[in-house]
C-alpha cells in the first residue's frame, strides 16, 4: 500500500515525518494539543503497486520533475548529456505529449519561465493558443460546445519550444525530440490513472471516432494498468518535426493535416492562422515577498498577476505570528484570493487587446485591499465589484520543472484545456488538439455566482489570446535561484502555487511538506472556499471558525494540483513530485 502524503500543519512543521511507507503527520492545533495522525489509507495511489521511490529526490547537478517517470527520465538523460534546462524542457515536453495525452501536448500551448542564470533577468515564452481570423465574441454564446472543431485554437507548444530552443539551447533539436518519437514508436506502459481516462474518454458520445482508433485498447474491450501504448502516427508526426523543426507544424504538411481536419469538422482554423501564428517571448510579472523576488508568467495568462497581487496583500500581515492553519491566516488567505480573482475577471485579457492596470501588482494598491479586509468578517463578493452585473444563476494542464547544472531553470506549464483537449485527433497526425476557446468568456456580458465571467476584458476576437491561470513561478533571493513551481488545475493554479509559496517563504516548511499540505480556493465567483481535507475531524475548530466569520466553506477531497517543485538549498536540488492526482517523478543526478 502507498501512503500519499497527506499532510495537515497547524503552523509548525517540526511534527512531520516521513515513514518508510509514507507519512506521519504531525499535528499542533492552535489550542497547543498535540494529535498524531497518520493518514495512511484516505487516498489510494492512481499508479503502481510499489511504494514510490521517486516522488522526493534530492540531487546536486540537475533535475527535471513532471508528472510521468518517463518524461522525467528523458529530461534528466539531456541534462546528463551536456544540455541545459530549455534543452530538457523541450524533450520533457515532447516526451509528455507522448507518454501524458491528457495534457502533454503539440496541439495546445502555454508559458515557458526560463530563469536563464544568475544576473540575467528571467524571460517568459508565451506559447498560448489564439482564436482563429473567423472567431467571433458570441460563438460561444448559446453553446459551448467544448468538444468540437469550433473549440480549437491555434496551437502554439512547437513555435514555444522552438522559440525556446532557438535563443538558449545547447543541444541539436533533433537530438531533443527523438526521445518522443522512440516513445511514440516503441511504446510505453500506461498505469492506473491513463487506463481509466482512456476507458472513460472512448466511452463518451462525444469523443471523436479517430480518437476511438488511436487509443484502442490492444484486446478491442478495456486498457489495463501495464499494457503498452504504441502511437505510429504520432511517431511519424514527431519525426517530420524531428526533421523539420516547428515549420513543418505551421506550414507543412503537419498544417495541411490540421486544415483538412479543421475542414471535415466545421472547425475554424486556417493555413493562415497557423501560418500567422507567432510565440512571444515577454517581460516576466516581478514582485517581491519578504525579501524573495517572485516571477510569473503576465497576461495573457493571469497566473503572475494573481500570485504576486495576493501575495502583496498577505505582506501586509504576520501570518507566521497566527501559524499556518489558524483561523485568521485562512481568513486572510481567503480574502486576499477574493480580491484578486474579482480583479481578474475585471481586468485582464490579451495585454494586445485589453489595457490591464499597472497598480494590480504595486505595494501601494496592495495596501489599500488589505485595509479593506474586515478582520472578522467575510466579505460578500458582491460587494466588491458593484459595476459588473452579476446575474443569480471543469481538467488538465500539466506542470513541470527543470534546474540544471548551472543553474539555469525552467517552470513549464502547459495544457490542451480540458483532459484530452476537444478529444479530436489530426487525422493521419496521431496528435490531440486543444478545446482552449473556452477559456475565453463565453458570454459577453454575463457574470453569474457560479463562476461565468463575461466581462469585456476576456471576451472572444480575432487572432486574441485567451486568458490562462497557467502560473509556472520562480522564485529568487538575492539573485539566487530559490523555488521552481507550478500546477494544472484551471483557475485553482494561483491558489495552488500561493499556498506552496506560502508555506515555503512564510512558514520554512521543507519543500515536500510545502508541497503535500492540504490548499484552499476561492474565486470570488462562486463565494465559496474548497478546502483540502476540511471534512477531516481535526479540520472542524478551524472550518467552524471560518463558518462564523462567514465564509461558506466546502470540502473537497486533495486534488488541488499537481504542483511538481524543485526547491534549491545551497548546492543541493530537492525535487518533488506532487502524488495527489497522478505519482510523478523527480528524476535528479
Ligand atoms: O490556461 C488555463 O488556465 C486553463 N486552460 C488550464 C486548464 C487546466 O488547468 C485544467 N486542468 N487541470
């Protein structure tokens, strides 16, 4: 049996311990009680049956942490063999687009943090989706239609990593994607948590029949834990790329693929738009935290924005005077969450399209939210943003991070939106494509308390990128290297990578308790907190508490993320792969 690490820190951390089998955790209440819990059997592991023996390494060269051991050992075999930590991340990324279908990808996009070493200023590579020329405001409007061609926009992962690849890589490319194509060729084992998706996915009517063949169980009846996955197509797709790098993709017969599928399905993409579609690289978001430097990735994503605004409020108060999961420093968390997620749904959008305000990530601006924080009240989120009418009426992404040798790094996250994207496969390409039009907001003008936003920021235009939560976060001190971060999870990510900044920069906690404590959300829209393991009886002062403050607190099972972390200590790398939803690996040396 396989002890997830679960993990509940009142707000010391000097309890916890790990067991030869897992964990045993470590509980001071804030009434000073000591309890002992070992949370041995509330999760079972989604992969193997072996306890795992890879999800917290240590190393001093280098280490790539991801969500599947075989992308993880592919990046560390580059680092290994001489290349850097764009190198790595662009054979990890391949890799996963072989061996993590759900989000590992070619046909989606994301954001690449490269901190390129010390006194060079960190850059990030936007690699997001854009609606396609014939997209309009309303497409979505009586209909979201997530699982069709119309959903689909411009892929942006080859022109990321080629962007990537051009301006730090060491290594051949060729060299970088022909991991992926032996994987694609000669298969791999699936576990647990790929068989049931595949099984799943098949046996939903919206799933598109090329699909259905691609991922076919090899006895036509159920994928088992064990069997192999072979990708043919996808191989020689990878190979072409191989070959011809990230053009073959946006104007060769890679396109000529995607047109035809876009054709067959009434979908919107064109030769033009994939021949006109363009990465960027752009200016990190910066702020600072108790002496730390803080990096994110800026709009079109809101992950930097959000992080460092939230953070930047929380300064403003002692968390590490009230301990970790006292009443008040959830309270504060709560709200500062509140705050910035109506604030995002306010402002940001395509930095192309919208004008996003300068203040959102200053001090000063900071100041005045957390002044505005009653102590012991929730504050209703209506109340915050009575300008935007708010009318009463999904996953996966996947993050991955790379330090090398000389202390270059990567955080990488990238999605096809949904799990498995729109479920359509290019035709004779062997390659997934993404359902990112949905995070655009569907209907302008209609917010609701379920969580639509419609404000005119993210609304749908021609060739506009659409507003991600993707937060691949670095972070430095004093022109060093600290933490590499992030995590899928929708709009959960801020959240996810907040609370692990929280209880790595606050609370000191060593990175695999910073990374297995239990995480909470809110959005502003729905006015609810989930909160990991809230249902847990020693949860019930605390949730009780924030209950009478006002907060409508729900408990959700530990699935907020899997935020996969490399923390750097002195000369030492300590990587760990976050076990919640999938086992992982940190593949160090
Ligand atoms: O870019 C975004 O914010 C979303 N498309 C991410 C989706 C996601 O994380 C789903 N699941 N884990």
């Amino acid at each position: 049996m396989i002890t997830l690490p679960i993990t509940v820190f009142p707000g010391t951390a000097d309890l916890l311990q790990r067991t030869a089998t897992g964990w045993q955790i470590l509980l001071l209440p804030a009434t000073g009680m000591l309890l002992v819990l070992v949370l041995a059997t509330l999760a079972p592991p989604l992969r193997g049956a072996e306890p795992p023996d890879f999800t917290s390494v240590k190393a001093r060269e280098g280490m790539v942490v991801s969500v599947s051991p075989e992308a993880s050992d592919v990046g560390r075999k580059v680092l290994q063999r001489g290349g850097n930590a764009v190198d790595a991340a662009v054979a990890t990324a391949l890799a996963l687009a072989v061996t993590y279908p759900g989000a590992g990808n070619i046909g989606g996009g994301g954001f690449m943090l490269v901190w390129p070493g010390e006194g060079k200023p960190p850059v990030c590579v936007d690699y997001r989706e854009t609606a396609p020329t014939a997209a309009t405001a309303e497409m979505f409007a009586m209909d979201r239609a997530p699982y069709s061609h119309r959903a689909v926009g411009v892929p942006g992962t080859l022109r990321g990593l080629a962007l990537a690849h051009q301006r730090w890589g060491k290594r051949p490319w060729n060299e970088l994607v022909m991991p992926a194509v032996t994987l694609a060729e000669d298969g791999f084992a699936i576990d647990r948590a790929l068989a049931e998706d595949l099984n799943d996915i098949a046996a939903k009517p919206t799933t598109s029949a090329e699909f259905r063949r691609m991922f076919a169980p090899p006895d036509g009846a159920a994928w088992q834990a064990g069997e192999r996955l072979a990708q043919p197509e996808l191989a020689r797709t990878l190979r072409l790329i191989a070959q011809g790098g990230a053009d073959t993709f946006y104007l060769g017969p890679i396109a000529q693929a995607i047109t035809t599928e876009m054709h067959a399905g009434a979908g919107l993409i064109t030769a033009a738009d994939l021949a006109g579609y363009k990465a960027r690289f752009r200016e990190p978001i910066h702020g600072t935290y108790r002496g730390f430097d803080i990096f994110g990735p800026p709009p079109p994503s809101s992950g930097g924005t959000c992080v460092v605004e939230m953070l930047n409020i929380l300064e403003n108060f002692d968390l590490r005077g009230e301990g970790r999961y006292a009443p008040l420093t959830i309270h504060r968390l709560i709200e500062a969450m509140r705050r910035t997620y109506c604030d995002r749904a306010r402002y940001l959008g395509d930095p192309d399209f919208v004008e996003i305000p300068p203040q959102l990530t200053t001090k000063e601006y900071a100041r005045q939210l957390a002044a505005s924080i009653d102590q012991s009240h929730a504050t209703p989120s209506t109340a915050l943003a009575p300008e935007i009418s708010v009318s009463s009426e999904g996953e996966s992404t996947t993050h991955f991070s790379v330090v090398d040798a000389g202390r270059m790094a990567v955080a990488n996250t990238y999605t096809l939106q949904e799990n498995f994207g729109a479920r359509i496969v290019v035709r004779g390409a062997g390659f997934l494509l993404n359902n990112e039009m949905t995070d655009f907001n569907a209907r302008p003008g209609v917010t609701d308390r379920r969580g639509a936003i419609g404000t005119p920021a993210n609304t749908i235009a021609p060739g506009k990128r659409m507003l991600s939560s993707q937060s691949p976060t670095i972070v430095a001190r004093d022109g060093k290297l600290q933490l590499v971060t992030g995590s899928p999870g929708g709009r959960t990510i801020p959240n996810t990578v907040l609370c692990v900044l929280v209880n790595t920069l606050d609370f000191d906690m060593p990175v695999d308790e910073a990374v297995a404590a239990p995480r909470l959300h809110h959005a502003w829209w729905p006015d609810r907190v989930t909160m990991e393991l809230a249902a847990e009886p020693e949860f019930a002062p605390l949730v009780q508490r924030l209950k009478s403050l006002g907060h409508d607190m729900v408990p959700k099972p530990r699935e907020q993320g899997d935020a996969h972390t490399i923390r750097v200590r002195g000369d030492s790398l300590e990587g760990v792969a976050d076990v919640r939803q999938t086992l992982g690996k940190a593949a160090g040396y």
